[in-house]
C-alpha cells in the first residue's frame, strides 16, 4: 500500500501524519508532498525521517492512494492528474464538494456509496461534518424539516498564520494579521468571504454540503459563523425542527448508540461538550440536549469536535480505511 500525504507540512497534513500512525493505517511506502520551497525537508513519521517530495514526482510513484490537504486550487490542477495514473484520491478542500460527479463522505453516515470508479473523493467541512454526525441518526428517525446553526469556530481553522495572530496578541506582540480584526477577546462573525446573499461561504457550505451528505435536498437550513479565540475544536449551536415529534430519552438513546459520537449532557455535574476536552480526540460530543418550547417538534444540541481531527484528518483517513477494508483500492 503506496500513500501520498499531499500538503504534509500544513496544519492539518501535520495531524494526518499522527492519525494514521495512530490508527496504524497499512502503509508500506509513505510518500510525504508538498510544495517546491519544503522540497527535501525531512519529516518524522514512526520515528523514520521521510523527505518531502514534490507533486509531480508523487505521481510518477502512482499511490494507492492520496491524502489530499493542500487547498482549493491545488486539488482541481492536480488531483485529477494523481486519478489519471491510478491513484485514488481523498480530497479535504471545497474544490470538489459540490461537484455531482463526486461523492461527498462521512463514512458513519454515507461511505456505502463509494465504488472502485470513486477516483476523487471530498471530505466535507469541518463544521458540517460534527453537525451532520449528530443529526443523521435523528433525520432517519423524525425527519428533518429546518436547521438553524450558529457556529463558534477555532483559529486553527483558518490555518497557522491565524493561531499565530492570536499567541501574538496574548502576548502583545505585533505580527502579521490572519484576520481583519484582533481575535484574541473577541468574536468575529466572519469565516471565509462573503457572497452576494450575504452569508459566507462557510455557512453556505453547511447549508450545501449537509443536504447533499444527508441525500435530502428538502432540508432548510441557515448558518451564522463566529470566529472565536480558542486554539483547536469548533462548538455548535443547533436548532432542528422535525417533521415528526420526538421523545428526548429516545433521542438520546439515538445519540448514544451512534459510532463516534459521545453524549456528555448531565446538568447536575455540569457535564457538557467543550473545546478544551474534545482537543485530540476524534468523536463529536453532544450536549445540552432539550426541546425547544417556542416551536413544535422542534430540538437544541450543543455540539463540538476538533476540527482538525474528526472535521479533516480523521475523517479522511477514515474514508482512506473504509476503501482498504472494502477493497475498493
């Protein structure tokens, strides 16, 4: 089993290498890609130094398979170019997302859909992914008509120059600026750019890629996106309304029995989901778990999971496992 880690020296390739070592993914040659100018840097994976190679030069290797990390505009010139030789493609930008032509996967919820023929698969955004993990158990049961999401997202999403800017600013020191605004004591309602309806792109991306991974284009849903200053796991406010009622002991049993997520809702111990204890870990955690008395059918979750883990690496090398395990590649 030949794999490519494309982008292996960016924030999320770095976390890439530690899950499949974690996970001890089947690895019998590992090709580390990135750009030109970290060319030649040796990086460290199961105690072994591997030096970095480039794009073209991974192709001529033609791997199994290729963890993709390295951004929009890389993974439309060149992913196709790794699936011409062969080489089946796992990709964790938007680039391909909305392409009909591309599956969109989160393997607990949808990986039975992939084939041989899947060359180029998309990993779904961060945010998108923990909220559609909590959800899909509960829209096979009731139903889903409407989501209402706020999101409170990590820096570490937006990449290391962003988690830069806010260690700076702790300290006070002057630095280059990830954002328009400091983030450090502040709440920024702006991820991604804005598009001409006024939302951005990512809360048109939970909008998008949720109706696609839940195979229900009949979902509503609508999203407001907060930058806050926490260094890793993104946190969730969600609002669903069913079309059918619901009992809450069922929808927790639900919850409880889905694989990878955790139920931490205990009131009398104020046991509910944080970024600081989901940090490192690969399940969603879901709490504050109670109906919503000003709308009929209708239910609040709080939601969080690292997003560099389960919201990229994770779910990548997890898609990466199902395609092994099912012979697929």
């Amino acid at each position: 089993m030949k794999v490519a880690v494309v982008g292996a020296t960016g924030l999320v390739g770095n976390v890439m290498l530690k899950v499949l070592e974690e996970r001890n993914f089947p690895i019998d040659e590992l090709l580390l890609v990135a750009s030109e100018r970290s060319v030649g840097k040796k990086m460290s994976y199961k105690g072994k130094d591997v030096e970095v190679i480039s794009i073209p030069t991974a192709i001529e290797k033609r791997p199994d398979i290729a963890l993709f990390s390295a951004g929009g505009s890389t993974s439309l010139e060149w992913a196709p170019k790794f699936a011409e030789v062969g080489t089946t493609v796992i990709d964790n930008s938007s680039a391909w997302r909305m392409d009909l032509s591309k599956k969109l996967v989160v393997p607990e919820i949808n990986a039975n859909q992939l084939t041989k023929d899947d060359k180029i698969i998309a990993n779904p955004n961060c945010s998108t992914i923990q909220m559609v993990m909590s959800l899909a158990p509960l829209h096979k049961k009731y139903k889903i008509k409407r989501i209402v999401v706020s999101t409170y997202q990590s820096v570490s999403g937006t990449g290391v120059k962003a988690v830069e800017q806010m260690e700076n600013e702790i300290v006070g020191k002057e630095g280059d600026m990830a954002y328009h605004y400091p983030i450090h004591k502040n709440a920024i309602p702006h991820c991604d750019v804005f598009e001409e309806n006024g939302y951005t792109k990512e809360e048109m991306k939970l909008v998008r890629e949720t109706q696609k991974i839940l195979n229900d284009n009949t979902i509503a849903v609508t999203a407001t996106a907060v930058r806050i200053p926490t260094a890793g796991g993104h946190s969730e406010a969600v609002n669903v309304e069913f079309e059918n009622d619901f009992d809450l002991a069922e929808v927790r049993r639900l919850l409880e029995k889905t694989d990878g997520v955790t139920v931490q809702d205990n009131l009398e111990t104020n046991t509910y989901p944080m970024p600081m204890f989901a940090n490192g870990k690969d399940d969603v955690f879901v709490g504050r778990i109670r109906r919503d008395g000003s709308q009929p059918n209708s239910l609040n979750l709080w939601v969080v999971s690292d997003n560099l883990r389960k919201g990229a690496a994770t779910n990548t090398v997890q898609i990466a496992e199902y395609l092994v395990k099912n012979s697929l590649v």
